[in-house]
C-alpha cells in the first residue's frame, strides 16, 4: 500500500504512515492534508499525498526510544481495542498471554488486549492449549507509538471538519 509523508509543523518530513492511518489523522483533527491525490477518495477524503501536522511535535521526543511504562490501559492502545484472539475491535480487557497463576509476567511482552468472550473462554490456558492462537505476538512499544495510537485510537471520538471537502 502507497505511503504518506508526515511533514511536521514546520513542513519537515517526520516520518511515513499508511493511508488509512493519514486518514484517520485527519479525521482526528491532528493533521490537515497538504497534497491529496487527484482522483482517488477513501469515503469522503481525497486519498492525501501529505499531511501536515497541526501542533509542532518535537522531534527528539518523536524519535527518542524511551519505553512506555507498562499499564494496561497502555496495553489497550498499543493494540489499537483490537482482540489479540478473534481480532475483533471489541476488547476491553486485558489478557496475559501465559496467564499468572503459570507464572506469567504482568509485562508487555506478556499482555494482549482481548475482548470478553474471548478473554473468558481462554481461561488459565496458554493460547495453545485453549487452541485460540495469538494474531500477533505481543511487544515492548515505545512511548512515541503509544501516542500514535493515542491520537488515531478510533475509541477517541473528537470529531473535527478540519480537512473534510465540503459537501455539494
Ligand atoms: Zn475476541
């Protein structure tokens, strides 16, 4: 899938997202489009070429690899209320992998976010035993992705026109 550039504020280019995380920026409210593809739409958007930022965002703290402190609202973010096991947007809670009672740490390497009936039907079991494999394997983000996912969380619902073409 193409890629959009990310300029920051002050128009330099920060990093590259997928179109439909531009989008969702834009529908946030973060960032404004800059260049926008001739044609194609994505619902009521022109596909955007470039985005801009609407707040300066300092890069050292944007590329700085600075760990987020675990939390499980944190863990949550990091998979966007995605369940780890029906990869439904619907979780919730919060699922250790290796659950503690084995001895499974309270970590991020060992944190999921799960919706409830999966949560529940997984139980005290590893998801090979409960035969409910991982859709991806749980990781250590960094506080800067956590923010990503923080201002393009669909769960954060702060609607803005910024960026929107007004209707005909
Ligand atoms: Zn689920």
């Amino acid at each position: 899938m193409t890629q959009v550039e990310v300029w920051n504020a002050d128009e330099t280019l920060l990093h590259r997202v997928s179109v439909r995380h531009a989008v969702q920026m834009i529908w946030r409210g973060v960032a404004t489009p800059v260049e926008v593809h001739a044609t194609e739409r994505i619902g009521p958007y022109r596909v955007p070429v470039v985005v801009r930022l609407v707040r300066y965002v300092e890069q050292k703290w944007l590329y700085s690899r600075t760990r987020a402190t675990y939390s499980r609202e944190g863990v949550l973010l990091r998979d966007r209320h995605r369940c780890a096991y029906c990869g439904r947007f619907t979780a919730t809670t919060m699922d250790h992998v290796l659950p503690r009672s084995r001895g499974g740490a309270t970590a991020w390497a060992n944190a999921v976010a799960a919706c409830e009936p999966c949560n529940l039907r997984k139980g005290d079991r590893t998801p090979d035993e409960a035969r409910m494999p991982l859709r991806w394997e749980p990781y250590v983000p960094t506080r800067v992705q956590l923010h990503f996912a923080r201002t393009t969380s669909p769960h954060v619902t702060h609607l803005t026109d910024s960026g929107k073409e007004p209707a005909r």
